[in-house]
C-alpha cells in the first residue's frame, strides 16, 4: 500500500512538495486552509493530484503517514497541533526535496541580503558553466525543481520560516549574512527563537561542509562561540583583515584555499557596504565551489539584481530616482543611506514594525534635504525626522511623489525610495509599491523629454 504524504499549503513551496511526492510514488493529498491560485490548481489538476481548499478537512489529513508543512504555517496553528499530538512526522518542503536530492546545495540565509546573495551565487555559478539551478524562497521551490530536472548544484535560498522544518537538511555549503530583528510575532517575540532558526542552516553540517559568515554581526560573533560548528569555516568582514574575505577600506581581499586575490567593487554591479557583505560571501562559496577567479570576475560585471533593491529605474534633469522598495524595515535602511553620499530626497513611510529610528539619526541628518513621507499614518516618522531634516513633506499619491520629489531636488541629487515600513496600507506589496514608483518615474520622464524637444 502507497504511504499517504497530506501536504499543508498549496502555494509554490506546497504545490512543488505536491509534484515531488507524486512522482516518487506517494499517494498524495493537498489541503489550503485559503484559496488556491489557479496556476497551482491546474497543476495539481493535471497530474491528478487530490486536493481541497478553503478548509482543513481533519478526517483526510490525520491519516497521513508523513506531513509536509508549508513555511507559512506556525507551528502553533490548530491542525499542527493536532497532527503533533498524533505522532505524525511533520516535515518542510526542503527537507522533503533533500531526501531525493543527487548534487550539491549551497544554501543562503540571514535577515537582509538573501535574495541578492543567491541570485548573485547562481549567476556566478551559471556564467562558469556549471549545470546549476536557483531554487527556494527566490523563484521555483527546491522539490518542484528535484521532480523534474538533475542538477550537479542547487543555490537555495531559505527564510527562518523554511529552516524551522528542517532536520536532515545538509548544504555543502552555507551561508549567514546577519541576523536582525524580524518576523519576532512568529518566534513568541523572543530573539533567541529566531536566533536558533537561523543558525538550524548549519545543524546537519559536517566537517567536510563549507560555512561562510559575516563575522562583523555582533548576534553571530556571540552565538558562534556558544556553538560547536562542524563545517570549515570562512569569515566575511568589512573591519577585520584576519577573516577569509574582507573589504580594507579601498579593495576586496580573498584568500581563499592558500589563493590571493582582489576585486575591486567598481568592477561590480552592485553598489554599497551591504552589497560588499554580499558579494564577498558570494564570490567564497563559488570559489569553494569550484569556479576560477578569472571566471568570478567576469560574471561580477554581468549580473543584474533583483527589482527594488536599490535599483536606479530613472535619471530626470541629471537627478537619479532609486527604488529601494524591498527596504521594508530601518536595518535594510541604514545600508541604502549607506550607499550614497548625499544629497537625498528620501521617501519613507507605510506601515511602522516597531522602528527604531535613532539608529539612522545621523545618516539622515548628514545626507538627506527633503523626507517625503508615503503612508496613510506619518505621525511616528514625523516626530522621528522633525529637525533633523529640514522639509518634510507628506502624500499618498505616487504621482504626486514623484513631481514633487523632482520639484525639490537639484542636479546631483538622489531620490531614494527606501521606505523601512511594510507597504500594506497603500499597495498590495512592496513590489507593488516598487513597480508604481518606477512606472510613475518613467512616465515624468517622458514628460520632461516631450517638453525639452
């Protein structure tokens, strides 16, 4: 008789979980407490796949011999709870997926930088040829990939949400960027829970593994000496000369398996102290990987990142507008400020998650002229900001934004659009925000070109 596999969630990590099983065998049933998109019905459909939604159907769940949960259900939800206390073993999407994997996974985490960090490590990878494919909480989920397609590598990335159902998940190597405060309401607002989530990336790791960090991150730093860490490991700094892969002042340095060598961050895509952090640690694991320095250093001149991560989507009477909406809380801030010199038009604002706003007090008092704030409820950034910067301006209206942001720059000026807020009170997402801004940026551009003709 076929095991029963009953998978929670239909959406991409689900519905990929709901093919791997399928073709290993499983029979196997979906359940979406919501609604499913019909891209994931169809599929599910097409491979005559059972599956309900808008409800949880306890009967046809708790017969299952094996679980898997999609990330964004906490474990505290009341058909977890259920399934727990009936012994069932409930497992993430990843660790399914790596129960069938056959190459090699290098696995990116950390609070900020994750997206850019493995697009950028498979893009490195793909331009030296090697047979790679990107995967996890950035594109495809990592078991549609296994049930359909060999690859020698898979760059994944994983949120804290996908690490909290992992066991036997094993990266070769792996890499931790920084850990923030973030998503706390999910780990009972203790720091130390999302501390531990972060670092089960390395839990299943052995001696013959690679484990790559910032070691600037004071979180880090503290926990690693609490930790005994198996894998080999190697340092990403900006101060510390000593680390395997450090920024001194002027160059990027590597040494790297007994190799010396630099690369300069001009010779890069990508621009700012944060996006050193992630190049450094990029270029370690595809060198530990196997890619040549010749080869690294090519692919650093092609790569283009992710939309809404400092991406200059418009330059308007020689003034550059930057949509930096993915900066959805004031850490993601402080390397956007970090980026330029100044001066800023910089917009903010959506809804508040806590912010503290001191830790960029003196950035914004250096670098910024005008802070036009985007959101239905202002109050916490007007007090924050008042005095620091000198004009504060308030609007909903992305068209407004934009003109009124052109009005109050001069040539050389950067308007930056890096909000430290979620964007839920006036867009659908950040990408929704990021996308309105660029259009209205493109259209005032057009404009101002039909004008000057």
């Amino acid at each position: 008789m076929k095991q029963r596999v009953v998978i929670l969630g239909a959406g991409e990590s689900g519905t990929g979980a709901a093919l791997l099983a399928k073709v290993k065998g499983f029979d196997v049933f979906v359940s979406d407490q919501g609604a499913i998109k019909e891209k994931y019905k169809n599929e599910l459909i097409e491979h005559q796949i059972e599956f309900e939604e808008g409800i949880h159907s306890e009967q046809k769940i708790v017969t299952a011999d094996l679980i898997i949960k999609s990330p964004g259900i906490p474990d505290k939800a009341g058909i977890v709870k259920k399934l727990q206390s009936k012994g069932i073993e409930i497992i993430d999407e990843l660790e399914l997926a790596f129960r069938y994997i056959s190459g090699k996974v290098i696995a990116v985490t950390g609070t900020n930088g994750k997206t850019t960090t493995t697009l950028l490590t498979y893009h490195l990878m793909k331009s030296a040829g090697l047979n790679v494919a990107l995967a996890g909480n950035v594109g495809e989920s990592l078991a549609r990939k296994i049930a359909f397609e060999k690859h020698d590598w898979y760059v994944v990335e994983v949120s804290s949400f996908q690490l909290d159902g992992l066991k036997m998940f094993r990266p070769h190597i792996g890499i931790l960027l920084n850990i923030t405060p973030d998503h706390l309401d999910r780990y009972e607002y203790q720091m130390q829970n999302y501390i531990n989530s972060k670092f089960r990336l390395i839990q299943a790791m052995q001696q013959d593994d690679h484990f790559i960090y910032f070691s600037d991150d004071a979180v880090i730093q503290r926990e690693i000496v609490k930790r005994n860490i198996l894998p080999e490991i190697s340092r990403v700094s900006l101060t510390d000369r000593s680390a395997s892969a450090h920024f001194d002042g002027r160059v990027m340095i590597f040494d790297l398996d007994h190799e010396l060598f630099s690369i300069y961050q001009q010779n890069t895509t990508l621009r700012g102290p944060h996006n050193l952090i992630n190049t450094m640690a990029a270029v370690t694991a595809v060198y530990t990987a196997g890619v040549s320095m010749d080869s690294i250093k090519s692919g650093l001149k092609t790569f283009k990142n992710a939309p809404h991560r400092l991406e200059s989507v418009g330059m308007i009477n020689g003034v550059e507008f930057v949509n930096d909406s993915k900066a959805t809380n004031v850490d993601s801030v402080v390397y956007a400020l970090g980026s330029y010199a100044g001066p800023l038009i910089w917009i903010a604002g959506g809804i508040d998650k806590g912010n503290d706003y001191s830790i960029i007090l003196e950035e914004v008092k250096k670098k910024v002229r005008v802070l036009i704030c985007l959101g239905k409820d202002n109050s916490k950034l007007r007090d924050a900001f008042d005095g620091v910067v000198k004009i504060i301006i308030e609007t909903q209206s992305i068209d407004e934004l934009v003109r009124l942001a052109l009005k109050a720059s001069e040539t050389g000026d950067v308007v930056l659009l890096s909000p430290a807020c979620a964007s839920f009170d006036l867009f659908k997402n950040y990408e929704d925000r990021g996308d309105q801004f660029r259009n209205a940026v493109q259209e005032l551009k057009n404009e101002n070109e039909l004008i000057s003709q």
